[in-house]
C-alpha cells in the first residue's frame, strides 16, 4: 500500500516537469522559425541592397567614361580652334605671297585644307538678329502625349549634320530635361548627355523615341546644376552620322535661367484656371 503511494506521488511530482518540459521545446521550435524568418527577410535585404549597390556603380561607371569622352572633347576643340586658326593664317600669307607674284587677281586661286574634326561645336547664342530670347517659358507639347506641359524651352537651334540642316530644342519642365530634333538620335552612342560647366556628367536616362533624349531619374542632380551654373553643354550624335563629326556639341548660356524656372508654377496655375475655365464654359453652353 505504501509503495502504491509512493509511486502516485512520484507521478504527480513527474507531470508538471514534462508539462515545463514541453512548453520549453514548443517555445524553442517557435523560435527556432522565428530566426528562420529572420535570416530570410535579411538576406533578401541584403540582395536588395546589393543589386541597388550594383546599378549605382554602373551608372557612376557610365558617368565616368562620358566625363573622360567630354575632357577629349574639349581638348580635341581646342586642337581644332588652333588648326583652323593656323589654316586660315597660312592662307593668308599664302594668298599675300601670291597676290604680289601675280597682280591680277581673277586668277589667283587659293583653297585652305581642313583638318577633320570629331566634334562639332554648335553654341546657341543669347539673343538673335531680331532680337528673339535663348530661353521663354512657354506651354511646350509634352513629348509623352502631346498635352501642353509648362516648360523652359531654348529657341530652336540649327545643326548641321554633313548637309542635312536639323533643328534642336531643349525642354525643362518641373521633372524632365527633354532634348528634342528633328532628325534621328543615335540612341548607341555612349558619350551623350548633359554637363554644367566642368561639373560632373549627366547622362540621358533614356529615349522616349527616335527624336527625343530624356533625363528624368538624374533629374534633381540636374536641376539642381542648372540653376546654380552659367553654361549647360549637351552632346549627342545621330544615326546615321553624316558629317565629319562622330559627336555634336552644344553650348547654352544659363544666365537667365533661375528666374525663368521660378515662373514654372505661375505658368502652371495659369494653365489649370484656363482648363477650369474651358470646362466651365463648355457645360454652360
């Protein structure tokens, strides 16, 4: 009798400690799925930053070498400045020389040889003949969809390309830079995009179609370089390519350019009271 009790004690005593024991191996296998879930939300973090890491480089990469292509540029206009100075020198002594040689001048010939060159410089200036601004805000067509899009818009500027005459135009909207031509971009070619002064390259983010480059993700880096600087250079080539040059390069003045970008949002309220308005007065008629 004795012994049947000691034994029921002892199981009394035993369960509470399985019944401890369970609750811990429960708690551990719920923590156990806990680290699990941890491991896997970090690593697919550390994927996420890791691919970010990888496209930051590689656009750094792209900046980089479209930097080194616009140092090469400007030295090589450099060169070609001197050339064509001391083609036009020589011509010049060359044509005196011959002029005292021969007085009549109906039969002197002369011709200057030009160097080629792999950049052709285009700089829009400030104010034409008529007196028409480099830079107006006006209501631009929106390349997307064709909507009126408040805008700073360059004058038209005239390219050539071998003996093909095309025009460019340069758009700053409140979340684009957007150049624009009529003839075909070579949308390959690896040293195009904008640059402020000796700053930093920024490339074209992408073409929206065959005639039109855009830089909307660099945007603010943009911007932000434009209205603190004094030239904007843009370079860009085309397809095919039918002059000498393998790139063109323009120059813009940004003189005006700050007080022209603080008329964006008159210039935006301006044109949702005139929406509101043609639809007011479209339901009363």
């Amino acid at each position: 009798m004795k012994h049947c009790q000691r034994k029921t004690g002892k199981s009394l005593i035993l369960l509470p400690l399985l019944s401890c024991l369970l609750i811990l191996l429960a708690a551990c296998a719920d923590k156990s799925e806990l680290r699990q879930q941890e491991r896997d939300r970090y690593r697919a973090l550390e994927d996420k930053l890791i691919s970010a890491q990888e496209a930051q480089e590689s656009r750094r990469r792209s900046e980089m070498r479209v930097a080194q292509r616009l140092q090469q540029l400007d030295r090589e206009r450099a060169e070609a400045a001197r050339a064509r100075l001391q083609a036009r020198n020589d011509a010049r002594s060359a044509s005196t020389d011959a002029a005292d040689e021969r007085p009549d001048a109906d039969k002197l010939s002369t011709s200057s040889t030009r160097r080629p060159i792999v950049t052709q410089l285009i700089v829009a200036e400030s104010d034409t003949q008529e007196g028409s601004p480099l830079w107006s805000v006006t209501n631009f067509p929106n390349p997307v969809d064709g909507s009126a899009l408040c805008s700073v818009v360059s004058r038209p500027v005239t390219v050539m390309n071998g003996t093909l005459e095309t025009q460019v135009t340069l758009i700053i909207s409140d979340s684009a830079v957007i150049l624009r031509t009529d003839a075909t971009f070579d949308d390959a070619a690896p040293e195009t995009g904008f640059r402020v002064d000796a700053g930093f390259p920024v490339a074209f983010d992408h073409f929206l179609n065959e005639l039109t480059a855009v830089v909307d993700d660099s945007y603010p880096r943009l911007i932000e370089a434009i209205e603190n600087g004094s030239t904007l250079t843009v370079s860009f080539a085309y397809d095919p390519q039918l002059s000498t040059a393998e790139t063109h390069v323009m120059e813009f003045s940004l003189d005006s350019m700050a007080a022209l970008l603080d008329q964006l949002p008159d210039c935006q309220t301006q044109r949702s009271e005139a929406t509101i308005s043609n639809g007011g007065d479209s339901s009363g008629s």
